[in-house]
C-alpha cells in the first residue's frame, strides 16, 4: 500500500513522503491516526501543497530552535541527592527531572526531546544532549551534588576513623 505521511515518523519517513507500506500498518497504525493519507493523485496535488507549507513551517521552527538554543546552551542545571557508597545515588536524575528543573529556569522543553541513554546513577558533571529540532540540538550541563548533611557525616566520620 502507498501512503502519503502528514507526518514525520521514525524510520519511515518525513512530512510529504510518499512511502510503501504493509497494509496493516497503513491500516490500522498511520490512516486512523492521521499520520498519512492514502496515495491517490488527487491526494498528491494536495501533498504538494502541504510540502511548500511544511518548508515554511520547518524553517520558521528551526529559526525558533536555533533560538531558543542560544539561550540553553550555557545553562547549569543542579540537583542535589542523596547517595551511598562510591557516590551511587539512591534513585536517579530522569529526563523529566531535568525537563522539570529546565522549566523552574523559564525554558519549556519537553522531556521527549531530552536524549539520556539511561538516568543518570551517579554524582558528577554531566552533558546532556536536548533535540530541540531535527537538526539543532545544545548540550545542557547537568551537575548532580551529595546532600549536604550526609556529605558532613561521612566526613566526621572520616576524622573519626584517622584518630
């Protein structure tokens, strides 16, 4: 079956492509959720038509990124956790933490867009990378600390074992 997609979709295909597909994944997946439409030639006089406005639009969007990158580029984000032995937290600094922590600083990115490979485990400098489009994506430092009361604990106790 020949689609037309109204959208981007992961390993198929940008906004205005026409791509083969099996009948049940046109079907039952990209029709009913109107991520394309069928190949038809009437249907491919419009597409053309939604092409010129998907360049504006991507344009416009990735003029907003660029943007909007700028002034993520130089941001630190903190948090502050508790952690065990050879500085392993109990828990893990997510992507919609940092999402939540990005938005306290007045940005409003999507947890989506923040690629972390898995969440972050262990106190330290991180750099994270976040998709703001297609082809702009900024690195944000992310900096996981101890707690303080349990960072002077492990410290007396330190002493406490030297004397």
């Amino acid at each position: 079956m020949e689609v037309i997609l109204k959208e981007d979709v992961a390993k198929l295909g940008s906004r205005g492509d026409v791509v083969k597909v099996a009948e049940g994944y046109g079907r039952n997946f990209l029709l009913p959720k109107k991520l394309a439409i069928e190949a038809t030639a009437a249907n491919k006089a419009v597409i053309e038509q939604m092409k010129a406005a998907a360049v504006r639009r991507s344009a416009k969007e990735k003029g907003s990124a660029e943007e909007l990158g700028k002034q993520v580029q130089g941001v630190v984000l903190n948090f502050v956790r508790k952690s065990g032995e050879h500085d392993q937290l109990f828990g893990s600094v997510t992507s919609a933490d940092i999402a939540h922590e990005l938005e306290a600083k007045g940005f409003n990115i999507d947890r989506r867009k923040i690629h972390l490979d898995e969440p972050l485990k262990h106190v330290g400098e991180f750099d994270v990378p976040v998709k703001l489009h297609k082809d702009v994506t900024v690195q944000v430092k992310v900096v996981i600390k101890k707690d303080a009361v349990e960072e002077a604990a492990s410290a007396a106790g330190e002493a406490g074992a030297e004397a």
